[in-house]
C-alpha cells in the first residue's frame, strides 16, 4: 500500500450566527464556547484524517477557514475562499432566512462548477419542532439535489452530528485521491485542547 498526502482547504460559509465556529470547534477540539465574539474575519482550525482505499492508503491535513457571514468583507472574503477544494455551507434551522441564503453563499465561491466539493449543514435543529425541521429540510435537500451534496442536520448543543460534516467534506476529498474509502479515521486537534 502506497501512502498520499496531502493538504486540503476547506471554506466554511453561512450567515452570521448559524454556528461555524460552534461546529468547527467543537468537531476539533470538543469544547463547547457559549461565549464566542463574532469573529471579524477568519478563524482556522486544523485536523488530520488518515483513510484507507482499495489499494492506497492518505494521510491528510486539513484547513478550515471559518469565514465571517457578519460583514460584507468583500475582496477579503474573496481572498479566503480562492482555493479551497471543499465547502461547508451551513444554515440555522430556527432562521428560515439563512437556508434560502445558503444558494448565494455556494455561488460566491463556485467560480467553477466543478472545482469545489460541498457539505451542506442544518445546524440548531434542537431549536425547532419536528414538522418546522420537516419543511425546511425540504428546502435543503433541494440544494443538496442541486449541488450534489450530502446533507447533515446538526446540533452543536445536543452534540449530534457535531463530526460528520467534516469527516463527509474530508471523505469526498480524500475519495478523489484514493478511490472509494474504507476507513476513515480521527480527526485530531493540531495541538492538544487546553482544559479550562
Ligand atoms: N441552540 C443552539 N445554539 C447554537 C448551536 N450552534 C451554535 N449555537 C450558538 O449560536 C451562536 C452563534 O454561533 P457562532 O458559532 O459564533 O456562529 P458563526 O456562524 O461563526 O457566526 P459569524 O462568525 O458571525 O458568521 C452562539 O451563541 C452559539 O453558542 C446549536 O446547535 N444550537
Ligand atoms: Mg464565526
């Protein structure tokens, strides 16, 4: 077995508040910060994933840049997103407003159609009832059709799903390197979480 490696970047974009950072966090280093500032500008968290193919095995970095959907920071945001191979596109369940914007976040970064591989995230889904999920999930589906892109309901307070988005966005990736994964393992904080 041959061993790949490589480095991703991956964008994480939605409007202000759906809980980027919350996910991003939380996937990474398991702390649950109910205090966060609204970040002016990008926060990055890195994680390794090793995956086994059918015959080659990938050991790969990942970058995500958690990209404010406060501002409009404009040529900024542009500079952020250039290159990223993967998009984490996330909406909050209890904000209608946010699916329906969740189309404009994906065509920003979308120069090409088929440069970039999507994740789409319902995030919040403890903050509405079961028939209000029902029917904006209908809406996100219709992206994930239109996208080609799988989609998680999460919540970063009931801690569900919390990892899948990145180990979905870091799967699809890796799979265009070694064919079709195995395994998929941790995802591991660069450095070791501070306890508070
Ligand atoms: N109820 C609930 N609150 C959440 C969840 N995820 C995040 N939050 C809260 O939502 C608020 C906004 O979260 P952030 O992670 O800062 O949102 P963001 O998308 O990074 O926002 P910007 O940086 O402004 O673009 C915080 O108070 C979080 O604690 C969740 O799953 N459920
Ligand atoms: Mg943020």
């Amino acid at each position: 077995m041959k061993e790949q490696k490589y480095m991703f970047k991956v964008a994480m974009v939605g409007d202000s508040g759906v809980g980027k950072r919350t996910l991003a966090k939380l996937a990474t280093i398991n702390v649950l910060d109910d205090n966060v500032l609204n970040d002016y500008g990008v926060v990055f968290t890195y994680y390794y994933v090793h995956a086994s193919g059918e015959t080659d095995v990938i050991s790969a970095h990942f970058s995500i840049w958690d990209i404010t959907g406060l501002l409009d920071v404009g040529s900024l945001r542009n500079r952020y997103e250039r290159g990223a191979s993967g998009l984490i596109a996330v909406a909050d369940a209890s904000r209608r407003s946010t699916v329906e914007n969740i189309d404009s976040w994906i065509s920003h970064v979308k120069d090409n159609p088929d440069d970039v591989d999507i994740v789409l995230v319902l995030n919040k889904i403890d903050l509405v009832a079961k028939d209000e999920l029902d029917t904006i999930e209908s809406v996100m589906k219709g992206y994930a059709d239109k996208y080609d892109a799988e989609l998680f309901q999460t919540s970063c307070v009931d801690k569900i799903n919390v990892r899948e988005p990145f180990l979905g966005i870091s799967k699809k990736l890796c799979s265009k390197v070694i064919g079709e994964i195995g395994t998929i393992t941790t995802i591991k904080p660069k450095v070791g979480a501070k306890k508070s």
